[in-house]
C-alpha cells in the first residue's frame, strides 16, 4: 500500500474535508479526491461517506486511521527530528482564550523550551473557530470550555473553574444579597447597574444568572472587553459588576479591590476540556505538553 496515499487518508481523516486536507497537504483538492479513490479502490471498501459540508469516516476508514495514524506521526517524527534529537526544536502552536492561555497554558509549558520546544500561542475565545482551527491543523493543542462532538478531535477535561459575581466595594455597598437572591430579581439588578463584559451576548452573565437565578440577564453591558483581564479591571476601577473566573480575581478579593456579592450554595462552574487531533498525541512534542497540562492543571 503506497504510504502517499495512507498519508493523505489520515490527512482527511483528522481534518473532516478534502478541502482542508488539500490545503494541509499543499495538493489540490480533486488530487486529494483521486488518491482518497484510488486507496478505497485498492481496499475495496468506502473510506468515507461525503456529505454537504465534509465527509464522514466509514467504520472501515474509522479502524483504518486508528491503526495507521500513529505509525505515519512515528515516521514524521523521525524525518522531521532525527533519531537522536529528543523533542528537538519543534514548534508548538496552542490556542485558547486569551487569559487562560497566559495565566495558566503558557506556565505550564514554559519548561519545554529548555528542550528546544518553541511555543507559539494564538488568542481567542470562540470555540467554533478554535476547533476549526484545530482539525485544519493551525493549531495543536485546543483549551476550550466546549467538549468536540465526535470527528476528528479528542477532547481531556482538564480543570472547572468557579465563577463569582463581583464589583467594587463602592457598588456592593449598595447592594443586599438577600435582595439579589430574591425570586425573579436577578434580571432586574442587571438591568438596573451597569456589566462589564467580554462580548454584547453577556456569556459570563447569562451562564451565572441562569445558574443562580433561573434566569437569563436583560441588560446591555456598558463596557465590553474581550479579554477577562481588561474585565477585571475594569470592574475594579467601578466600572460596574462583572462574572469572573475566581482564579483571576482571588487576589482582588483578598485585598478588597473586588467584593464577591453572592456566595451561592452551588457556585456555577465551567469546564476546560484540552482538545487534540486524534492521533496526534503519536508526535513527541504534543504528547509532552498535553502531559504537562494535565500535570499542572491538578494544582489549579
């Protein structure tokens, strides 16, 4: 079996299209279309079942990617690095919100540059396109805080994260929890004080108001950033109340800069997952950072 075409099989198999696995190879699209035949036709099986905006794998092409991808990762490792190099000087590209791959990624990966790794961090928070980019291989590890449905892409739960309602303490003095915590108020108090936030759909807020108060939030944000950190600031500064991850405002609230105005019996939670391409853990460099992550994320 020609190993070219195995190549571009694992290629459409991670990346979900004959487009994208043209582009990764650097083929065009109908030579992609003709090996991907021109191996089904060898094995005599469909590989894949196409679809409007894709393929998807056959149980065939499914059992062939599992026993064929890390074998072809195995070779490319070996071209690429040499059989002597180690990890060698390989190139990490991750990707996530722009906070958390700071504060808590970039940390946790920063011993592998003492072995040549070079780390290269893209910044965003929506999950449709970080795991767009992931299947069309931009990218090679994913934080997100969406678990991927099935295709290409395998996602680890790697940590929850708390979120807490907090302001300065010139606007939690004006406010009672009692009264926040009254049934039905919740829209009410937002609609009535100004929000920090990181997008005009209120993600933080809506996910802690319908958690707490069984309610989507009615308001506008008066200020919007799209980083928590710009957030956190400016909620610190009085801009108005905010919904934070507790690991980025613990020292705010520690030395009174935020107030927490709610302890809710049930803190709302949010779940990062670490997303790979399936079959890519078989590259060294990847597997050592997804190591890493995980390590470092049972201290957070």
């Amino acid at each position: 079996m020609d190993l070219a075409l195995l190549r571009t099989f694992v290629t459409v198999h991670r990346a979900g299209s004959f487009t994208r696995a043209a582009a990764l190879l650097g083929l065009s699209q109908p030579a992609v279309t003709s090996q991907i035949r021109t191996l089904e036709r060898q094995l005599g099986r469909p590989l894949f079942l196409r679809r409007a905006r894709g393929v998807t794998p056959t149980t065939i092409g499914d059992e062939l990617a599992h026993r064929a991808a890390p074998h072809l990762d195995a070779l490319v490792e070996i071209a690429e690095t040499g059989l002597d190099a180690g990890l060698g000087a390989r190139t990490l590209h991750i990707a996530g919100p722009p906070e958390f791959v700071s504060l808590r990624a970039l940390p946790a990966l920063a011993p592998l540059t003492a072995r040549g790794v070079r780390l290269r961090a893209s910044f965003t928070g929506d999950t449709g396109e970080l795991l767009d980019g992931l299947a069309a291989g931009r990218h090679d590890l994913v934080l997100t805080t969406a678990r991927p449905r099935g295709g290409p892409l395998t996602a680890t739960p790697l940590c929850d994260e708390e979120l807490v309602l907090v302001a300065a303490p010139r606007w939690a003095a004006r406010l009672s929890p009692e009264a926040l915590l009254g049934s039905g108020t919740g829209s009410v108090v937002l609609e009535q004080l100004p929000v920090v936030e990181v997008h005009e759909s209120l993600p933080f807020a809506t996910r802690y108001w319908t958690a707490v108060f069984d309610t989507g939030p009615a308001a506008a944000a008066t200020v919007i950033a799209p980083d928590l950190r710009a957030v956190r600031e400016a909620a610190a500064a009085g801009a108005g109340l905010a919904v934070l991850p507790r690991h980025l405002c613990e020292e705010d609230l520690a030395g009174g800069r935020l107030v927490a105005l709610l302890d809710p019996p049930v803190p709302p939670l949010r779940t990062y997952f670490l997303v790979v391409r399936a079959g890519s853990l078989a590259l060294t460099h990847i597997a050592r950072a997804h190591e890493e992550l995980v390590r470092a994320a049972g201290e957070w």
